[in-house]
C-alpha cells in the first residue's frame, strides 16, 4: 500500500532538492572560474619547419582578426625570404618554469637540428606575468643580431604590454619590426615609450572583457542563492501547506 507524504515530508524534499540543485550550480561555476591550466612546451601543437601555423593563441588574448594579419604577413616573408617566425601565447607557465627555459625547450621541440631551426625565429609571451622570450637560428642571427633580437621582446612587444596589456598591438608591432628586418630592410626600431599614455585612461579589450567575466559570475551566484530562496518560500507560503 502507498503511503501518502505529509506535508512536513513533502517540504523536506523541495528543500533538499532546492540546495543540492544550488550545490550543482556553483560546482560548475567554480569550474568556469578555476584558474587556468599551466601550458608546457610539450602541451602545444607539434610544429616544424614548413608548418602552415605562424600563431599558436593558447591564451586566446588575440583577436581573429589579428591573427589572420600576423599569419599572413608570415607567411609572406617565410614565401620571399625562407625566413620563418612563429608567435606562441600562453596564459601561463608551469610552476618550476621560466618563459626562458620555456623558450628554450619549444624551439628544441620544433626544430630539433641545428639545419631545422638555422632559419627559423620564435616569439613566446606568459599573459600571467608579460614576460617574453625569444630564440633565433644560426642564419637568422647573421640578419638580425642578438641585440635587435632582444629589444624586439623588451620593447616592442614589452612596451605595449606595459602599457595596458595591448596583447594585439604587441605581436603586430613585432611581427612589422621581425618581418622588415629579415628582409633586409632597415629596423625600424622599438616603439617610443611616452611617459603619458592618453589611451591607459580607457579600459583595454582584455580589461573589458576580464571585467565583463567577473560581473557575470558574480550575478549568476546572486540568481543562484536568490532564486531557490525565494521559490522555497513561495511553496511554504501556499495555503494549505
């Protein structure tokens, strides 16, 4: 015989229901929200000489757009002068890793020769941090020498990023200085650094969309503690109950 539930019993229930819904709810947003995952240099793409990807956006700070610039004025110079260059953005490093020993191991993984990687030129940067390295081959370095090498990762890619985390604006002013200078044109140096950027008193892209992020998880947890209490009072509040 089926026993029927008493209102106390019935109520139990809907609360039980209401809390371990709300539990699965903030279990997911905590996922959402969860810390991204470190990136190794063995966690990327494989990539090598003559490979048709010129950016890896692991950190997805670049836009479509932009990517689709940087790809294409890569590959152009890889076309004209046998020069190639890749850019790699991650969101963050390995805890015992440095952008430099990071650098380090996904040039050897690539171009493990010294003949593979004599052309070949890569551009990393960490968007936890901004640092940012760069690793060139035997050939490149008779074009461009270290020195320019080095200013192209300290300046014109640090520089932008100091200035607001332009991720976008950092990687095109590279790829411009990389792309003149092995082609043998004249550097054209780093970017001037103004003591007052007019544009740091606007929110960037990224700083948008990191605030955008945030409100939104903040409503989400406020609609998901409000609205079970208020469904819960409703139902005791019905006559009869």
């Amino acid at each position: 015989m089926k026993q029927s539930l008493t209102p106390h019993n019935s109520k139990q229930r809907i609360l039980a229901r209401l809390f371990a819904g709300l539990l699965s709810f903030i279990f997911a947003l905590g996922l959402m929200a969860a810390p991204a995952k470190a990136t190794g240099a063995y966690d990327l793409p494989s990539l090598g000489v003559g490979s048709s990807t010129w950016v890896v956006d692991s950190a997805e700070v670049i836009s479509l757009a932009n990517e689709g610039k940087l790809s294409s004025a890569l590959k152009q110079l890889a076309q004209k002068t046998g020069n190639e260059v890749r850019m790699v953005v991650i969101r963050r490093l390995d805890f015992d890793e440095t952008i430099d020993s990071f650098a380090d191991k996904l040039f050897a993984n690539w171009y493990p020769t010294p003949e593979e990687r004599a052309n070949e030129t890569l551009l990393v940067m960490d968007t936890l941090t901004n640092s940012t390295a760069i690793r060139t081959g035997e050939a490149v370095k008779a074009i461009m020498s270290d020195e320019i090498a080095k200013s192209v990762a300290s300046e014109t890619v640090a520089i932008p990023l100091r200035e607001g985390n332009k991720y976008n604006q950092a990687l095109l002013e590279a790829s411009d200085r990389l792309v003149a200078v092995l082609s043998g044109q004249p550097d054209p140096g780093p970017p001037s650094q103004q003591e007052l950027n007019i544009e740091s008193t606007f929110a960037s892209a990224e700083e948008t969309d990191d605030r955008s992020a945030t409100v939104w998880v903040v409503v989400l947890l406020v609609l998901a503690t409000a609205i079970p209490m208020a469904t819960y009072f409703w139902y005791v509040g019905l006559p009869g109950r």
